[in-house]
C-alpha cells in the first residue's frame, strides 16, 4: 500500500515572507554598497569616521540579518504545517525567541569559528523544526551530528578542493614552462578527483539529512554511496551535453534514486519511500515555471516555488512492506 504525502500550501503563505526577506537582502546590499566606500582609503582607518561607518553598518546587517531569519520561520512553519500524511497534518510549535536567539548564536559563532561552527549551526536549525513538529502523536527528531556534517566537508569537500588548487596550479605553471601535456593533464586530473568527491560529498549530505526519529520508527536513507554515485554522474553529464536543456530532468530523477533509498522502520525496514513521476509532462512544467520566472524577472519565482514543492512534494510516498524480512541500516 502506497501513503502519499500532500502539500497544500498556497501562496498567502509563502509569497509575502519572501517578498519581505528580498526586501532586507537588497536592503542590505545597498548599504553595504553606500557605506562600503569608507575602507578605500588605506588610510581611513585612522580617520575617526571610519569606526562610526564600520560600526553602523555592521549592526544594520545585524539587523537585517535577523530580519531575513525572523521571516524565514513562518516560511518554514507554513510548509512543514500544510503538509499531510495518511489524511492528517503534521503539528507544528515553534517559538519565535528561541528561533531567534539560535540564529545571533549560530551567526556569531560562525563568524567567529570563520565557518567552522556552520554544520553545528545547520544541525542545531534541524533540531529546532523537528522538534517543534509532530503528526498524530508520533514525535519528530532529528539525529544528524554537526561533527559528522564537519567531518563530510573537511574530507570531501575541503580537502578535494584544496588537492584541486594545487593540481590546477602545478598545471598552469607546467602550461607556462611549454610543458603543455603535463599541465593538461595535472588539471583535468584535479577537476576529475574534485567532480566524484563532491558526488559522494552531496550523497554523504543526503545520508546524513535524512536520519530522523519518527515515534518508535526510524526513517534514513538506506543505500550504500555507490548505489546512486553513477544516476548522479550520469544525470549531469546529460544535462551539461544538452546545456542546461536537460536540467530539470536530471535533477527530478536523481529525486527518485534518492526517494527510492529511503526506508522506514525499527528493526526491520517496514516501508520504502518512492516517487511517482510523469517524466516528460513534468520536465515541461518545470521548465515553464523557470521561464515564467526569468520572463517577470523573478517577480514569479516564490510562486513557482510554492507549485514545485506541491507538485512534486505530493509524488513522494512510503510503500508498506506487509512482511519486513530486511535488517534496518544503521
């Protein structure tokens, strides 16, 4: 038996919290831009204006900052809460305090950690909307670790990305000693290393996202990294060959390998995400929201977002296994 989920959010919901949150990122830009002049002068920083400017500047991006992050709650809420599983609601209680004070916290550590703190500030966010939300009486908790998330970037991502520096600067300076071939290959070496790391990077990110408590239940994603190594490889090669034409396709059935590796149970898996697709007639949807969107010149982009997730957000499914006999992955 198959359990969709649905989505019915409309856009009384959705669009004046964006809207709002645009409005305080441009805000910011602006004045960054206008205030951003009072460093250009090396020797600014003795003139007494300079703190003042520094000073004034840096609070209001506080504040807008803050401002971006009080709109993105009920964003957020609004999803989680229209969303219905087997006829009923997910319940959502958030607090808006609580929300705000995780966000100066993660924002001042991760400056401070210069980024360092980010995946236990993405993990603390997590915590704080599965918490907050529960379906039936079924509790919701998120068990991903921020140190995992850390040890993931640092090893397939940081390090991938500093061997391909190295490997494209060794490259370029064989180039410029007419060493050509080596050169070539240092670099296509590199970028080759960095490409399949951050495959197995985004599908490492994908494990470690989906790792919830769902009551007495676990819900992960069960495959073993390679299993959906090769559907990414191949789905974005096919939508660099076609220039970009191929995209959305790409990106819907990668959704369905990563649906399909979702599994539910205690012990035994007792159900198997899926999603239910209509592969060309959805490939022409996304693909008309994408122009609506560059054609308004993004004035359609929330819209097109709120219909994407209820399209797509309502293909997703969990089959019932009648008789689990497969061990629960750890």
């Amino acid at each position: 038996m198959k359990n969709y989920f649905n989505f019915t959010i409309k856009a009384k919901q959705f669009v004046p919290y964006f809207f709002g949150m645009l409005v305080l990122v441009i805000a910011g830009v602006a004045i960054d831009i206008a205030f951003g002049g009072a460093t250009d002068n090396p020797m600014a920083i003795f003139d007494g204006g300079f703190l003042l400017t520094w000073l004034v500047t840096t609070l209001v991006s506080l504040v807008l900052v803050f401002g971006v992050m009080a709109l993105y709650l009920p964003v957020i809420s609004n999803v989680i809460s229209t969303t219905i599983y087997k006829e009923q609601n997910i319940e959502v209680d958030y607090n808006l305090r609580s929300w705000l004070w995780l966000s100066v916290k993660g924002l001042l550590l991760t400056t401070i950690t210069f980024g360092i703190y980010a995946p236990w500030w993405v993990a603390a966010m997590m915590r704080f909307f599965a918490d907050g939300a529960s379906h039936g009486y079924n509790r919701i908790a998120f068990r991903g670790k921020g140190g995992r998330f850390f040890a993931i970037t640092v090893l397939l991502f940081i390090v991938p990305f500093a061997l391909l520096s190295a490997l494209v600067a060794a490259g370029s300076m064989g180039v410029m000693a007419e060493e050509s071939g080596y050169g070539l290959l240092m670099i296509i070496v590199g970028w080759l290393l960095f490409v399949v790391a951050g495959t197995f990077y985004q599908i490492y990110i994908y494990k470690w996202y989906v790792d919830i408590e769902y009551g007495n239940q676990r819900i992960l994603l069960g495959c073993k990294p390679g299993a959906l190594f090769w559907t990414i490889i191949g789905e974005g090669l096919l939508a660099i060959i076609t220039l970009g034409i191929y995209a959305p396709m790409a990106f819907l059935r990668i959704y369905r390998a990563v649906a399909r590796e979702v599994v539910v149970g205690r012990e035994k898996i007792e159900a198997r995400g899926g999603l239910s697709l209509t592969p060309w007639k959805d490939w022409a949807y996304c693909w008309g929201q994408i122009l609506l969107s560059i054609v308004t010149v993004g004035i359609y982009l929330p819209w097109a977002m709120m219909r994407l997730i209820r399209r797509f957000g309502s293909r997703f499914y969990f089959k019932t296994i009648d008789r689990p006999t497969e061990t629960m992955p750890e």
